[in-house]
C-alpha cells in the first residue's frame, strides 16, 4: 500500500511540473511572438533620443507607449495626463505613428521600460527601465549598453542640442485662440478656446467638451518645419491623437484618431 501511494503521488507531481512547464512556455511564447513589439538591430537618431528622453522625463504625466519607425529616425508617443486612462489599441497605435512617417513602426517601450528586443536587450524590467530623473550622461550611456546608439552617438546628440536651443530663441509662442474641432460621434461642431504654452518646440494643450462630458489635457511635438504630432486625454477616458501643420504666425490644422478609430479633426486660428 505504502509503494502505491508513492509512485500516486510522483505520478501527481510529475503531472503539476509538466503543467507548469506547459503554461510558462505559452506565456513566454506569447510574449515574444507579439509582433507589435520591435525586434532587429536598430540605432536611434539624436532626435529619436531627444523624444524619447521627453517622454520618460515627464513626470507629471504617465507614459504610456513610445513608437519608433524601424529605422530608427522617427517617433510617436503617448503620456496619459489624468492617470487612468484607457489605453489604445496596439495597432491603432503603430497606425498613428506610420499614417505621419509613411513608415513601417514598432513599439520601442512601454511605460519606461525598452521591449524592443535587438539581442542585447533582454526587455527585462531592472535593466530596461529608464527612470524619469537619469541624466544626460547615465541615459546616453544606458542607451548604448543596451545596443541602441553607437559609440560615436554621444557628441552628435550634444552638438544638436545646442543648436536647437539657439533655432528655439526665435520661435516661441504662448496665449490663447479660439479651435473649432470636429469628432466623430459628436454631430455639432465643438468650438471653444485652447491655451497653448510653446517652449523648445514643444506645448500643451487644455479645451472642454460639450454637454459637460469633461475637459482634455494633451501636448504637442514640433518640427523646425512647423509639422508635428499631438495627443490628447480625456477626464471621460477618451482620447485621440494624431499629426498637425502650425504655421508661423498663423493657423493650426490637426487630424488624427480616438481610442476607438474616430476620425478626429480641428482648426486653429490665427493670430489676430
């Protein structure tokens, strides 16, 4: 009876580590085979790195995924600036970042952490993770260890900078206008006001729904060329985002999607 029971229960054992092993090796199939997630040797442009530095730095508001087009020379990202959010489809995503790019994109990272996998990087949790308070140094650095610069990367991103800090001085804009923004699902036209506060090529935006459905928070990306990406959440959990053109001295025009696949568009006004 005793050598019965023994070779029930080894037999039982053997049965939950099986199970086990069986369930781990789907989780972590799953995982690696997300095709969302990039993967290949890719180098970032100084002003990919740039991007992706104001993404995780921006500790008032919670990073949600970084983009970049496979060639490493264009970003897209989203913060959520209430906290809870609902976060976008992956696809949806990638489609945002390739509609503006013209360009096959990948997810980079997601909160602070690189899933990009380049066969350095292993997308665990302690040695991707960027922290929002790294500084120039520790962060070009962690960047190269994880095989995403080369070794000449360094100067080249303190050299730009410089030189955009210069080009900035020359084009900076605050105040108020008056936005006339149409999203599907609304049947009237939305007009109010967008306070904008522009510094190093970068703003936020502010402006409330109609019918007290809540107010929505986002920011914007420029170019020197004016041309850029914009991203807004909402206190209702909507949100949409997507590409604009800002003219100097002049109009704004935005087009982009919601979390559901809505078309979203607005008008800006000019100075007057």
């Amino acid at each position: 009876m005793f050598s019965v029971s023994v070779f029930k229960l080894k037999k039982t054992l053997k049965i939950i580590v099986l199970s086990l092993i069986i369930k781990l090796s789907i989780i972590f199939n799953s995982q690696a085979a997300d095709p969302h997630i990039g993967t290949g040797e890719v180098k970032l442009s100084s002003n990919v790195i740039r991007e992706f530095k104001q993404y995780v730095r921006n500790n008032n508001k919670k990073p949600m995924v970084f983009i970049i087009t496979t060639d490493g020379t264009g970003s897209f990202f989203l913060h959520c600036p209430h906290g809870q959010c609902q976060p976008p489809r992956k696809q949806y995503r990638r489609d945002q970042c390739e509609r503006h790019y013209n360009k096959e994109c990948k997810i980079f990272a997601m909160r602070r952490t690189v899933k990009w996998k380049n066969g350095i990087n292993t997308g665990k949790a302690k040695q991707a993770k960027f922290k929002y308070n790294l500084s120039d140094t520790d962060f070009d650095a962690k960047l190269e260890e994880l095989g995403f610069t080369g070794n000449s990367t360094t100067p080249k991103i303190t050299k730009k900078k410089k030189e955009l800090k210069k080009t900035v001085k020359k084009y900076e804009l605050k105040g108020e206008r008056s936005i006339a923004l149409s999203w599907e699902g609304y049947e009237e036209l939305i007009a109010g006001t967008v306070n904008f506060d522009e510094t190093d090529y970068k703003g936020t935006l502010n402006l409330s729904l109609p019918n007290n459905d809540g107010t929505c928070d986002g920011t914007y990306s420029l170019q020197k060329s004016g041309k850029g990406t914009w991203q807004i959440a909402c206190s209702n959990n909507m949100g949409a985002a997507g590409t604009l053109k800002w003219v100097k001295d002049g109009g704004v025009t935005g087009t982009g999607r919601d979390y559901n696949d809505k078309k979203v568009k607005f008008t800006v006004s000019k100075n007057s």
